[in-house]
C-alpha cells in the first residue's frame, strides 16, 4: 500500500458524506446502497464513522460528473479513466467525482459502482495506489461479487496504519495475493485447460502456460465473472473441450471459455449420494475416460462415455494411490497424476500405480 | 499520400502511451515535440516507471504487455505523485 504524499489524513474520525447528483443508468436506491456499502468497507475496519448529510457541505462530496467538470481533471468519456478523488482537506479535499459516461451497475456488468467508490473512498482517506495487483487500491478495476467481497489484507494495513485498529475484539483480516513463489503457497484446486494449467486459490488463478516461465496471476472474476471465488475442485475433459468446476454441492462447466448456460447443477446429477456434499480434487483420464473424484480419505471413479458413476466405488484413497493423505488438488499431464496436499506435490504413475516423485507445490513455476 | 495504417497505428500508439504517461504518471506535456531531451529519453524513463510499478519487463518500450494494461480501465488518479 501506499500513502498520499505528504501523508494528509482527517483530523477526526467523524466524517460526513453527501450524494450531489445520481446517475439515470442505475436505481437511487442501488446508488445509495452501493455508496453505504463502500463507505462500510473502510469502517469496518477503522474506528472512521460516515454520517450521511442530505443538504449541507461534507467532507466527503460525491458525484456523477461529465467530461470537464471544473476540476482540472477532465472525464475521458467511455471507458479509460472511471472516476477520480481527492486526497483528504478542505473545500475539494476529500471528494469523490464518478465519470458519468459510464456504464455504472450493481453487478458484473459495466462497472460495478460499489468497487469503484470503494476504491475512491481509499483515496478521500489518504491513501495512493497500491501495487499489489490483488489490492483494492490498484489502479485497474476489476470485479468482484459485492456479496462476495473482503477487503484485501494490503488495504487493512493502510487504512489501519493512516487511522488506527477497528474497536473489534478481534481484528478483521483480509484475503492475501497468492505469490506464484511463495514457498507455503497451496491450491484449493487445478486443472488444464486447452493446453495451459489453471491453479485456484481464492479468488484468483495462477494461469501457466507451457511456453511461458513466469504464471499470469488473473482474478477469477475476470474471465468468469458468474463463477464464485474459492472454487473445490476443477478437470478438464479434453475430449468435450469441456472443464467442470465444483464448489460445495454444485458444478458449472465451461465450454471453451464461458460458461455453459443452465449451471450450476448439483453434484447429485452426476451421481454422488447425497451424503457427499462437496468434492475436494478431480481429474480426468483422456485414455480411459473415467474421472476420478477424491472426497475425504475415498474416491469415486465416474464413466465419461456412460455419464455414470462405476458399481464398486467409493474406495479408499490409500488403496489404490498411497499414502498421499487428504487430496487438495489434483491433475493430469503427460500421463503422469500430479496430487496436491498442502505444499507438497506427488506425481503418481498409474502404469506402475506408484508414486514416482515428491516435490513442492509451486515446482511448476520455475522459482 | 494517405497515412499508411501501420504509421496511423504507431501514431495512435504513441498517442496513447504520452496521453497514460502524462496523466498518470507525470510527464510533462511536450511543447516542443521534436526537441530531443537532455539524458535518457524522459518518456522512456516514464514508461519504465509505470512497467515498475505494474511489475511488468522494464524495457522502456510499449510493448505488449505494457500497452494491455494502458488500455484497462482504471481509476484516474495518477500511480506516482498527485
């Protein structure tokens, strides 16, 4: 994170804030909610108080405003620059100027406004860009469900170190930004995908493509914006050109790279009982076209071709793979069986049956 | 002779990268564009600071990578400075 130069912060915590105008692309209902929302997110964390003023001067001034709006910072149109604020202080200090040509929603569509005020809300209270890409104080927008949200730990300890602690008892926290080296990094799943190898965790993926050394870290939102973060378990059948994804009781499929209309489903429709309630790794064998699926210490074994689960299934894990303990994630490439648990990765030979290698998780990004 | 596409795409290319370097991160508009700086060329030394900051390959050059993130939608509040 970062500080304003000159390092300017209000004086109180008592702040105010006042809605000039509204946009006609969204609800003023939605507007105010939205608005309500973001400012939440810096209170919750602080000891900051925002009391809503309907007619006199605020602190904090927010409003739509087109092109050049007298602030020597001209709007661009469309796209391009969204909105702008200034840094705490009197008169202009503090507000916030959203860029009305812009398509503003409550949702995935356009520009969510909740994150954009969000975002410019950090700038009213002194803080700069951050350069943590995972940071809601980076400068690009990206979405995320607003049900969804938490703001990053990066943006805590900026706030925090500007204004203090929140009076919690405990301190809220924040979701960190993966680091493709980071050695205790582990995966909630993996998959391939046409070729390239999609690591998740939280509510990014770590993309590697195989000509490529260093992984692209991308938000999940950003290629699919219906998919929700944390997401189970992933495989790909290449085959159908087709990855299923599974979060709790449901699966989306993706066919190419979106989204197959009427998902999600339950995982009961592929034939779990309905004790399983959510599957913790998969993959799929192109050769033979079972997927296995690993739940706890048993997998089951499911027939690609019949759509339906093998008879004699669920066993034991450490049966049929060893001793490789709770299954995090798991894929498949070049024949061999890669099997994810915590920070440490095990590549299975299914020919031999055996475990041929141990290695650490993050082997595939070339630290 | 009309502009040949690749020369308007460079044009249009540059116009881009001067207009993000100027907004965001403090190049000084050029009065004189055909006045060569004094020392590294300050719009090189710029882009270098934006492909610092966004942890993309420092070449000083708008390649790829480095023209992907200017076009993303962003908030218009310079990286470096106020």
């Amino acid at each position: 994170y970062v500080f304003t130069a000159g390092n300017p912060k209000w004086k109180r915590n008592n702040l105010t804030y006042r809605i000039l105008n509204y946009t006609p692309k969204m609800r003023q209902a939605d507007v105010d909610e939205a608005i309500q929302k973001a400012l939440s997110v810096w209170s919750n964390v602080t000891q900051l108080t925002f009391q809503k003023l309907e007619d006199k001067e605020a602190d904090i001034m927010i409003s739509f405003a087109y092109r050049d709006h007298q602030d020597n910072s001209p709007f661009d149109g469309p796209n391009g620059q969204l909105a702008h604020a200034f840094q705490p202080g009197e008169g202009i200090g503090g507000d916030v100027h959203l860029d009305e040509e812009e398509a503003w929603t409550k949702d995935g569509r356009g520009y969510n406004l909740f994150i954009v005020v969000a975002h410019e809300l950090g700038h009213s209270l002194g803080l700069s860009h951050s350069n943590d890409p995972g940071a809601l104080m980076y400068p690009t927008y990206s979405y995320t469900d607003p049900k969804e949200f938490l703001l990053p730990q990066d943006d805590i300890d900026g706030i925090q170190a500007i204004y203090g602690q929140s009076n919690a008892a405990v301190q809220p926290t924040g979701p960190v930004t993966p680091q493709a080296c980071d050695p205790n990094l582990t995966f909630d799943a993996i998959t391939t995908l046409r070729g390239e190898t999609i690591f998740f965790k939280g509510r990014y993926m770590l993309r590697k493509h195989p000509e490529r050394t260093e992984a692209e870290l991308n938000f999940i939102s950003l290629f699919w914006p219906k998919l929700p973060s944390g997401i189970q378990a992933a495989y790909e059948n290449i085959e159908r050109d087709e990855v299923l994804l599974f979060k709790e009781d449901k699966y989306w499929v993706l066919r190419g790279y979106d989204i197959a209309p009427g998902y999600p489903k339950q995982i009961y429709h592929l034939g779990f009982p309905k004790t399983v309630k959510r599957v913790n790794a998969a993959y799929s064998d192109e050769a033979t076209g079972k997927t296995y699926f690993f739940i706890a210490d048993r997998y089951w074994r499911y027939d690609e071709n019949k759509k339906s689960m093998d008879s004699a299934y669920p066993r034991k894990i450490v049966s049929d793979f060893g001793k490789i303990g709770r299954v995090d994630a798991v894929f498949q490439k070049n024949g061999y069986i890669y099997f994810f648990h915590g920070t440490t990765q095990f590549q299975f030979d299914p020919r031999a049956k055996r475990i041929v290698r141990k290695m650490k998780s993050i082997s595939w990004f070339n630290c | 002779f009309p502009v040949a596409p690749e020369a308007e795409d460079e044009g249009k290319t540059l116009r881009l990268v001067e207009s993000y370097l100027q907004n965001f991160y403090g190049l000084q508009k050029d009065d004189h564009p055909y006045v060569r700086k004094k020392g590294e060329d300050s719009l090189a030394a710029k882009l270098k600071e934006m492909q610092a900051f966004f942890g993309l390959q420092m070449t000083g050059k708008p390649d790829l990578d480095t023209l992907k993130m200017m076009r993303k939608p962003r908030c218009g509040v310079p990286d470096i400075g106020q």
